[in-house]
C-alpha cells in the first residue's frame, strides 16, 4: 500500500507532520493493506490563520484493487483531529465495502 500525503503551505511543521501522519495511517488501515494499492491524504488549513477554529480538513481517498476509489472528509480544530476522524470513517467506508464482497449470504 502507498502513502501519499499532500498538505498547503500554510501548515506548520509540515515535515514532521507527514512522519507521523503516515505512520498513522499505515498503523490505522494495516488489516486492508493487502486489498488497497494506494491511499492519498490531502490536509488543508481552510482559512490559514492559527486560530482555534474547525478550520483543518483532512480528505482520505484509498483506491482498493480493482474497484473504484472512495474517499472521505472530516473537519476538526487541528489536523491529527481531523485526520483521525477521517480514518474514523474511512475504516467504516472499507469494512463495509470489503464485507459485502466477503460476507455473501449463502458464500
């Protein structure tokens, strides 16, 4: 599976950002791994200002072997808030997507 994470100019400590960032989401996705060819972060300060608002976004998109991409998107007031809720449901999204192809009635 392939990480790639993508972030605006206006994120502090974008370097150390992405280690950890990548880190989570490998450790998060793991039990997919196998079925997911690449997944693309795409992290944003909406407004750019450092105020406490629910300005950071997080879109997850994952491309699953040999079906269409899904993605989602979370809003938060950091980004490793907004990152884990967009795993959050990012994981629902793929047990949900894998378990229909898995979980066939009679199969």
């Amino acid at each position: 599976m392939q990480v790639q994470i993508n972030t605006d100019n206006t994120l502090p400590g974008r370097e150390a950002l992405l280690g950890e960032i990548e880190t989570t989401v490998r450790d998060r996705l793991a039990r997919f791994e196998d079925r997911l060819t690449r997944v693309e972060v795409h992290l944003t300060d909406e407004d750019g200002s450092s105020r406490d608002l629910d300005d950071k976004r997080c879109m997850i998109e994952a491309r699953p072997a040999g079906q269409d991409p899904v993605s989602v998107t979370d809003q938060a007031g950091s980004i490793d808030q907004a990152t884990a809720g967009a795993l959050g449901k990012l994981t629902t999204v793929l047990e949900r997507t894998f378990g229909r192809q898995t979980n066939r009635k009679g199969h």
